[in-house]
C-alpha cells in the first residue's frame, strides 16, 4: 500500500521541498519527511531508515553524492531507494550519482506526473525485488556456473555468465559500464574496456533470445535489468 511507504525529501530550496511534500501527499503517501540540509538528510534516512529518499545533490552541509555513498555502505540503509532531482544535467553529473547509489536520477525542472511515475516505479521494484539466484524463467547458480532459461542450459561464456548475474541481483539498478568492468571483468587475463561490456552485452542478448527485452540499454550511461511484458 502506498500510504504505508516511508520517503524522506532532502531538498535545501524550501519552494521545491513544499512542491516535493504536496505532490506526495497528494498521491497517497503519509509518511512524508523532510529535510533541509545534507548532514540532517543523513541523519534522518539513518534513523527512519525510509522506503526512498528523494535527493538533491548540491546541499549545505553534505552533498548528495556522499549522502548517497553512504546510505549504500551502511547495512541499515543500504537497500533504501535513491532518487536524485538536481538542475545538474550533465552526462558526468548522471553517471557520478548513479555510481554513487542512485537508482535514478531526475532533472529540475521536472513535470509531477512523470516524478511520481518514477516515484511509484521505484518503490514497486523494491518491494518485488529480484528472488536470488534467477528473475522470470531465468534461473542462475553461481557454484555450479550454470544459466537455465525456461529450463533449457544456456551457453554463457563467463564474462558473460557474471554480468547477467550482476544485472540480475541489481534489477531494477542502472549499473554503468565502468561498475559492471570492475565488478566482473578486471580480471579477466584479456584486455578490457568500457567497449568490452557493449559487446558482453551483445552476447548476451544473442544467446538470451526474447527475454534480452529485460536488459535495458541506459544511453551514454550503463544498462539496467527490467520488467516487461513477455
């Protein structure tokens, strides 16, 4: 239920932390706090340990990126949903936050709708996140290093193999090409790049059929595992 869904907004503009509030309670959600400083957004997401947080990224007192570190460092705050809303629109600016924990990022000025949209659909992949070890027909035991899809054993060659893991236990996530390299292919005896992950990706969509819908290109940014229809 919606109204049972705890956010918190930390936001140094008072018009636009009022217009973040509204918006909210207008959409069903009670439990609504704010805050209007970096260092008592911290504080706050530590003790209410919210649903989400709605982020700004220049803040007094810290800014959003390290507020974002880290609630993903701290076991009690780790799985909290990230939202940054920041006039920052830069490629740079959008991989930084994603890097630092965001599960997505939304620009000033933004249309109401489409943030409680994003809203809704962040907090709907928490709460159904992604059972271990496999996500609709897709079943992967990383001891045995095996793939089965809708029962049948897919070929994956084992860059291929940790990537669709990776995806799979962040569904839901943006993970850029420079996080899925250092998580799955630094050591791989080959030369890697960012280039490595495109084609790993391509592989992977070759040998997973319709279901590659579920991979997400992110332009200029990463990729992401999602719901579809199937």
């Amino acid at each position: 239920m919606e109204e049972l869904d705890r956010i918190l907004i930390v936001e140094d503009d008072a018009t636009i932390r009022t217009i973040l509030e509204m918006a909210l309670l207008g959409a069903g959600y009670r439990h609504v706090t704010c805050a209007s400083r970096g260092d008592e957004g911290l504080a706050e997401a530590r003790r209410l340990r919210p649903d989400l947080v709605l982020l700004d990224v220049m803040l007094p007192g810290l800014d959003g990126f390290t507020i974002a570190a880290r609630l993903r460092a701290d076991a009690a705050t780790a799985a909290t949903r990230i939202i940054m809303i920041t006039a920052r629109t830069e490629p740079e600016d959008i991989v930084r936050g994603l890097e630092a924990g965001a599960d997505d990022y939304v620009t000033k000025p933004f249309d109401r709708p489409v943030l409680l949209a994003r809203v809704r659909a962040v907090l709907r992949r928490g709460r159904g996140a992604a059972e271990p070890g496999g996500f609709e027909g897709l079943a992967l035991d990383e001891a045995a290093h095996t793939a089965r899809l809708d029962g049948a054993e897919l070929k994956l060659a084992p860059g291929e193999f940790r990537i669709l893991v990776l995806l799979v236990e962040n569904r839901g996530r943006v993970l850029t090409r420079a996080r899925i390299l250092d998580a799955v292919l630094r050591d791989s005896a080959q030369a890697v790049t960012e280039r490595t992950v495109d084609v790993q990706i391509a592989n992977l969509r070759r040998k997973l059929g319709a279901w590659a819908d579920h991979i997400e290109t992110i332009r200029g940014v990463g990729y992401r595992i999602r719901s579809v229809a199937r």
